[in-house]
C-alpha cells in the first residue's frame, strides 16, 4: 500500500474517534452501553497494570471495568433495573458528524450505566451524563463557551476539520519515512560473508550497520574482529 492510498484510510480513521474526543468536554465522560460485571472480592497481592482508563478504548462493544485486580476490557452484561426514560435533559449538540451512518452506542435509557441517558451526540446516539433540568419557574442552565471544560452543559468539539487534516499529514509523513526506513533495514545485496573463524580478544567498533550503507557491491560482514565493509563471496565452496 503506497502512502498516497493511505490517505482515505487515515481521514476515516481520525474521524471515527471524534465520537469519544468529542464527548470528553461534557463533564463527565460518555458510556457504552451496559453495566460492568460484577466481581467478587479478592485479595490481590498486586494490582495489574490497567488495560484502558475508559470505555472508547476497548474494541466494540466491550467496556473498561474493574476485574479481580485491575480495569480491564470485558464484555458488558444487562443493566438491573432498567429505566426506560430517565430524568434530566440531552446535552445539547452543536455540530455535525463527518462520518456517513454513524454507529449508535445505544439506543434507549434502559441501555445506560448509573444515571446516564441515550443521547445523540455528533456522531450517533452514546450514553452521556444528562443535563439536570432547572427548578420550575428558575432560569434555564447558562450555557457556558467551550473553552471552559470543567462542567459545560453542551458537547464541544475539541478537534476541527482544519487541526485533522493536520493529524493526517503528519501521519502520512511517519508513515512514508517508517517505510523508507524499513526498505534500508531489508536491502541485502548478493553474495555471502567471508568465513571468519578466529577468535577476537576484543571487538572493534562497527564501521557500518547494513549492507545498504557499503558502496558497490560491498557487504557489511563481520571480519576481522570488527563489522565492516567487505567484498563478498559468490559461492561457501
């Protein structure tokens, strides 16, 4: 695969994580759908080094939950008591996905952990804290500036189109200079080593590293107590 016909590739990719990225501004961060098992009590000599810190980085529909002695990703099980409509408002949503049919994370309030609702974020429907509704007769919840991420009512998008296509070049440029160097790493020319069969009391520093660095046909083989640049045989006859 070139790094040209990467690029598609790479768009669609940063744009499937607006999803989470774009509901971490919310105050509290989005769920998938269903609650995390419950475990059983143990004594755990150590905890484990945690596989994730939340649900958007596990693979499908799996959630980050705490196991016997440290978060892991596990599949979800049925939420107990489910709710159908529970109380508070959506969080409003101020932009548009970028992607065509984004998935939905859930589909009803029944489906969400604790007290979060089924809301339709930028990119498909995902389990959000609510927005506590005000009192009767009090004004409505201050809408506050994206810049401010500690409790906004709304979602913001933390990355625009300008900054990801920004991420897209500069993934394509590690991508073409990873691939350069790899076509350096397996460049082998011709021939064999010659045979070297003494014992060394020491060994000198490398003069080069890979065949690709020897002029002409020239291998870097180690002779003579030391990696260096040497003709190489055609045949081990």
């Amino acid at each position: 695969m070139k790094s040209s016909s990467l690029l598609p590739v790479v768009v669609l990719l940063a744009l499937g994580t607006l999803g989470p990225w774009v509901v971490e501004g919310s105050g509290n961060e989005a769920l998938k759908a269903g609650a995390c098992p419950v475990r059983p009590r143990v004594q755990c000599f150590r905890f484990e080094k945690p596989e994730c810190q939340s649900d958007w980085q596990c693979g499908g529909k799996k959630r980050c939950c705490l196991d016997y002695c440290g978060f892991k990703c596990l599949d979800p099980v049925a939420i107990p008591k489910p709710v159908n409509n529970k109380p508070g408002k959506c969080p409003v949503v101020d932009g548009q996905c970028l992607m065509l049919n984004p998935p939905n994370r859930c589909e009803s309030d029944s489906e969400c952990d604790l007290d979060f609702k089924c809301c339709m974020g930028m990119c498909g429907k995902l389990c959000v804290a609510p927005v506590k509704a005000p009192p009767a007769g009090g004004p409505p919840p201050a809408r506050i500036p994206p810049s401010n991420l500690h409790h906004p009512p709304r979602f913001s998008c933390v990355m625009k189109l300008s900054s990801l296509s920004l991420l897209a070049v500069t993934i394509l440029l590690c991508l073409r200079v990873t691939q350069a160097n790899l076509k350096k790493e397996v460049q082998q020319k011709p021939g064999y080593c010659p045979e070297f069969f003494l014992s060394c009391a020491f060994v000198l520093l490398p003069r080069c590293r890979r065949d690709g660095s020897c002029k002409g046909s020239k291998k870097c083989c180690f002779y003579q107590c030391q990696r260096q640049c040497v003709e190489p045989w055609t045949t081990l006859d």
